[in-house]
C-alpha cells in the first residue's frame, strides 16, 4: 500500500524512512525521530526504578491510578463528593494516632517519672531518657520554603486571581506565595502556624495559556480545599517517627565478643530488639503503601478542582503541557553556555518554543504519555489516567472565575521577579557543570 507524502515542506522538515519498518516519516530537524506506524524511537527518558522501594511505588502508581480511574468511570461525579474516608485512609489515620500517642506517652513518662518517686537520681535519669526519645520522636513541621516569599502587598494580583479560585473551591486565603524557577507548582503548609503557601514556577507559567494556567491554579488550591497538606504532614509524620522507633531498637550487633559471657546472656534480648525492628520497619512499608495510595485520590480530586476552574479541554492540554519541561531545560543550556544574545529572553523563548511546537512532536509526547504510563512524580497517578478521568466529569465548569485581564494583570506583576530567577537557573546551571 503506498503512502501520500506532503511535499509541502519547510526547511526544518523532510521524509524519512523508518530503520525498522522502512515506512516513511515526517522528521522536523531538531526534534527526536519516532515512526508513527511501528513507533520505532517512542522512547521517553523515564529512569528506571533502581531500588525495591521505587518498584514498589511505581507499582502502586500505575495499579491503582487504574484502579481510582475505574471507580471515576462507574461512579462518574459521585466520586467526588463522597463524605466518608474510605477503609484504607481510616487504617492509615489509626496507626499514625497511635504512633504520635506513643510519643506524647514518652513525653508523659519523662514528667511522670521525677514526680511520682520524690525526685530519685534513677527517675530523673529515667525522666531525661524519655525525654530525649521523645524529642527524637516528635514530628517535625514542614520548613519554610527555599524560595522567597512575597506578601499580598508584593503581588497583589497574583493574590487576587488565587483568592477568586478559593472561593469558588471553598480554600482558606493563601498566606504567601513563593516564586520558583523550576517548571512546576504547588500548594503546601509550613511552620506550626500551618501558613498556607502556592507556589508559582515562573517556566510552567510562561508555557501555559490563561485557560490552561487556570486549571494549574485551580488544581494547587484544589489541594488546600481538600485538605490534603494536612492530612498528609499528619500521616507522614508518623511515617517519621516509625523510621527513628526502627532506628532506634535495631540492635548494631547481635553477638557483642567484647563483653564476654554476657553476650549470651544478651543475644535473646538483642534478638527480640532485632525482630520488634523489623516489625515496625513492616509497618513503615505499609503506612508508606496507604499514604501513596492516598495521594492518587488526591490528585484526582484536585484535577476535578481544576476542572470546574477551567474546563475539560484547556486541562487536558495543560496536563500534556507539564511534560514539557524538557524542552525549558535546553532553553536553559543554550542561555547559560551563551548561545544567546540576550539570556533574559529565555520565557520568551520558552513561550515561542511552545507555541512554534511541530505537531509530530506533539503527537509523540501525547503517545509517550500513554505508552509509558509517565506521570509527573511518585504521588501522581498516569497523566494518561488523569486526563481519561477529567472525560467522565458531566457537570459544567464555573464561567468567568477569573477573567483574562486579571490574568493579564497577574502575569505583568509575575514579570518583574523573571529576570532574578533567570539569573539563578543560569547560575545554576554553570555550577553544575563543575560539579
């Protein structure tokens, strides 16, 4: 069967025959080679799980991102709006109780000890005991973020555009927002005020359009309206401190020879210790397996945020859109090694990029997407799972949240923090080179 070839080609454009099924393809200089009839060279750059924990959570990823997906297609909006956790979050919500209980109890002992025996040399010796073990056990709140923070004051816009999405998805004011120079964005607590932070990277901004940008933004404060930070630095952090609990009891050595006939005297004591270790490490591994699992319901339920913020079509592009962070990483290359006159061009670059893109490119992207199962890290189901899952909401988005002068007002303000972030990634970048 022979095949029309377009000979209407730009120069950056020509046919080439495919090494395997010998069949002709279009090839945009620049760009990877793949074979749209065999898919010959339809090869992302995913790594390979390299230990037993990255198989288990690419596991986890892929089956029950499917799983949830299933759910979404046989429940359809009633997915979303399910008041009672389910079996697994609640089992999870249990075991990190228990676990922050114990170190409150150790907590408790170290002030119980002294009083309760008059001050005795061996209470207070038991009190300072459990008194470390208890500091060494308590939950740490998430740091502040790297990044600057800026203020309503600072970027009042911006603060605007967020507060609209909030009330329509009924999430709490955003307290600060941090300006990143990765190609990512984010929704996050921090301190023991629980301050809420969205943070902003100023790359997957300049790739987005308003529409798509909306559905970001909805998605980042998604997660604040479901109260998913909280949940999760909850549940993480007992995660934590059954980590320190197996540090903790695991014994260095079984057989101590420098001690003498004590060490037999010690082995079944030591070996108990060894055991309750490993139990307790069992127990991380299955909190670790609940929290992933309960992170795939939480992206999904953000995208269902982001949808009723944008609609289905301008969040479907945008998810194709958030694997596109390689091509900003060649931007940033060519910048930092001055192949560009004017490296402060670089998100105009990156914008141009975008929009110049050849749709074979595009094509290979979006088969990639589906081909490889890729999703943007271990928390997130597919992006093929995800944009599958946003087809199956039958309810209308929310017209005109935000309108596109107030994006227009936001991406403005957004400008004036570029030229400092370009200047860290080429920085960056440099330094990199010699490390």
């Amino acid at each position: 069967m022979s095949t029309a070839i377009n000979t209407n080609l730009t120069q950056a454009e020509k046919w080439k025959d495919c090494p395997e099924c010998k069949r002709p393809n279009l090839y945009h200089e620049g760009y990877p080679y793949w074979c749209q009839h065999c898919e010959y060279g339809l090869v992302g750059e995913r790594p390979k799980p390299k230990t037993l924990w990255d198989k288990v959570i690419l596991h986890i990823t892929v089956k029950y991102g499917e799983a949830f997906l299933q759910k979404i297609i046989a429940e359809k909006k009633h997915f979303y709006h399910k008041k009672l956790p389910s079996v697994s979050l609640l089992i999870t919500y249990f075991i990190a109780t228990v676990v922050h209980l114990l170190t409150l109890l150790c907590f408790g002992f170290a002030i119980f000890l002294p009083i309760h025996f008059s001050w005795h040399p061996i209470s207070i010796v038991g009190s300072l005991f459990f008194l470390y073990v208890s500091y060494f056990l308590k939950p740490n709140f998430p740091k502040k973020p790297e990044e600057k923070l800026y203020s309503s004051k600072d970027l009042p816009f911006t603060f605007a555009v967020l507060d609209k999405i909030g009330k329509k998805l009924n999430t709490k004011a955003t307290h600060e927002i941090a300006i990143l120079q990765e190609y990512n964005a984010y929704y996050g607590i921090y301190g023991m005020k629980a301050k809420r932070v969205v943070g902003l990277g100023l790359p997957l901004i300049n790739a987005l359009t308003n529409k798509e940008l909306l559905f970001v933004l909805g998605h980042e404060m998604g997660h604040g309206s479901h109260g998913d930070n909280s949940r999760s630095f909850y549940i993480f952090t007992s995660v934590l401190s059954l980590s320190k609990w197996h540090v903790i009891l695991r014994p260095v050595t079984l057989w101590d020879s420098n001690i003498g006939f004590y060490a037999l005297g010690a082995f079944p004591f030591l070996l108990l210790q060894l055991m309750l270790s490993y139990v307790i490490y069992g127990v991380v591994w299955l909190m670790a397996w609940l929290f992933y699992r309960s992170s795939q319901v939480d992206e999904f339920h953000a995208d269902y945020s982001g949808y009723l913020i944008a609609g289905e079509s301008d969040a479907q592009v945008a998810l194709t859109k958030m694997h596109y962070g390689a091509y900003f990483e060649i931007l940033v290359q060519k910048s930092a090694l001055n192949r560009e006159k004017d490296p402060y061009q670089l998100f105009a670059r990156l914008r141009n990029k975008i929009n110049e893109l050849p749709e074979n490119e595009k094509m290979r992207i979006t088969k990639l997407i589906a081909k490889e199962k890729g999703s943007l890290d271990m928390t997130h189901p597919p992006t093929i799972y995800r944009q599958m899952a946003l087809k199956m909401i039958d309810v209308p988005s929310f017209e005109n949240v935000v309108t596109d002068f107030e994006i227009a007002q936001m991406r403005k303000e957004l400008e004036s923090k570029e030229k400092n972030t370009i200047d860290r990634l080429i920085d960056q970048y440099r330094r990199s080179l010699y490390d």
